[in-house]
C-alpha cells in the first residue's frame, strides 16, 4: 500500500559524504522498522541499516561508525547520512519496510522501489 521513493544518490570521491532520503506516499509511524538495502553489482541485496519505530537503529558492521539512519515522521521520510565513503559502498541503494515483527521486509517478496544510484570513486 505504501509507496517508498528513493533518492539522494551521487558520485561522490572516497572519503565524501551523502545524505539519501526515503520519501513514503503515508505514514510510517505503524511499521515496526524502515530500512535500507543496498545491491552492488554481482552481488546480493544487503540490509545496511534500519531503525525501528521507537528510533533503536541497528547497522551492518560494514558501515558502523560511517552511516546514519534517522526518521523524520511528520515528513513520512527515512534518511540515511553516509560518511567516509568508500568504494565498496557503491550499489543501488533501496528504502524498504517491515510492517511488523512478524513480518518480512517488504522487498523480500520482490516489491522494491527504483531505488538511486550510489558510486564512490577512488
């Protein structure tokens, strides 16, 4: 039902910063997390990081230290600051949800958004 809408993404030089944004078509309050994915070529979607709906945030050791997940919900959005970039941190970059504890993220059934492109040069 709600829709999510990526965006944000860049080239940026390693060691730069940015800030993507996760803009949702309705409220994001119920769900129990919102969260984001990343795909580089040939590999597989991982989760990066993801916050749930009283603001505990949990990240990939990947990127611990260097991401930021945060949630603005009067403006039904979900950021992500990322820092220290870092080659390996280019991928597509997706906004995902899941509705409750119970439950799987969404984008695991196949339901992903365009999602924005993230690449990091060296």
């Amino acid at each position: 039902q709600v829709q999510l809408v990526e965006s944000g993404g860049g080239l940026v030089q390693a060691g730069g910063s940015l800030r993507l944004s996760c803009a949702a078509s309705g409220s994001i309050l119920p769900f129990a997390a919102m969260g984001w994915y990343r795909q580089a070529p040939g590999k597989q979607r991982e989760l990066v990081a993801n916050i749930t709906r009283s603001g505990i945030t949990v990240y990939a050791d990947s990127v611990k230290g260097r991401f930021t997940i945060s949630r603005d919900n009067a403006k039904n959005t979900v950021y992500l600051q990322m820092n220290s970039l870092k080659p390996e941190d280019t991928a597509v970059y997706y906004c995902d949800l899941r509705r409750d504890w119970g439950s799987r993220w969404r984008g695991e059934s196949g339901s992903w958004g365009q999602g924005t492109q993230v690449t990091v040069s060296s």
